[in-house]
C-alpha cells in the first residue's frame, strides 16, 4: 500500500472516532478508571504519596478558589516533589535539589521538562484534566505522582 493509503486510512479512522464519540461517548468516570490502570505500566516506578493537598486544608477552594492556586507535595523514596498548580501552569521544586527529568502526563500527551540545580522546574501551556509527573532525578530511581486535576 503507498502513503496515500495510509492517508486514507487514517482519515477514515479520525472520522470513525468523531461519530463514536458523537454517538456513544466515553464515560468521564471509564476514562478516569482507565488512566489509574494505565499507571500499572510504570511499575519500575516507585509511586510517590501524597502529604499535602491545600484542598484538603481548605475544602471551599474546591467550589469558589479560582484565584488560589492549588498546592501539593508528593513523597517517594527520599524525594519530596512540592507543586503549585494554576491555571494553565505548575510550578515545582524537588527536595533534595538537583536537575531531574519530569515528564508531566496527560491522557492524549506528554511534555518533558527538566528542573535547574536548585530543583525548580515550570510546566506551562498546561489544558485542564488530570495530569501526573514523572520525575527521574539524576542518577536517581524515576518516581511518579498520582493523577491530579488541573
């Protein structure tokens, strides 16, 4: 088959999931069990707990917090991953310090980004929906977070 078959192909199949999706959409909370399955595939990962969540310190930023940003640490294996996330953006320092590779995962992407000497690292440009990191510091066992909503 030449490339315009697989052109073909692959419009045929965008269209086929476009009338699926109109027709018989996926449930949100199958996507959500889907995703948390999905974290089995990083099982050389240890998976990092979560120590703090400023919406368990404030419950009411849930409903009407949209000009406080949400505030999250995460622990695993010695790391401590401290997040700050708003809007379109996360901001992050690890403890102890050090360049690490971060993958931030979404369900339809990934962007990598890599934290500086002291630790920090920023992820911009970020849509809404559950997203998790993967950090793999520098000589270091990778570690991944939980889903979380952006």
């Amino acid at each position: 088959m030449d490339d315009e078959g697989f052109d073909l192909e692959d419009e045929l199949e965008d269209e086929l999931r476009e009338i699926a999706g109109l027709l018989d959409p996926v449930p949100p909370a199958l996507l959500d069990d889907a995703m948390q399955a999905f974290t089995l595939r990083t099982l050389d990962a240890e998976l990092a707990a979560l120590t703090f969540d400023s919406w368990d310190e404030e419950p009411s930023t849930k409903v009407r917090g949209a000009g406080l940003p949400r505030l999250l640490t995460f622990e695993a294996g010695g790391v401590a991953v401290e997040l700050e996330v708003f809007a379109a953006r996360v901001v992050g320092r690890l403890s102890p310090e050090g360049p690490a590779e971060i993958d931030v995962q979404r369900r339809d992407e990934e962007l990598r980004v890599r934290s500086d000497e002291l630790g920090r690292f920023t992820a911009d440009g970020l849509t809404r929906g559950p997203l998790r990191l993967r950090v793999t510091p520098d000589g270091g066992a990778p570690i991944v977070t939980s889903w979380t909503r952006l």
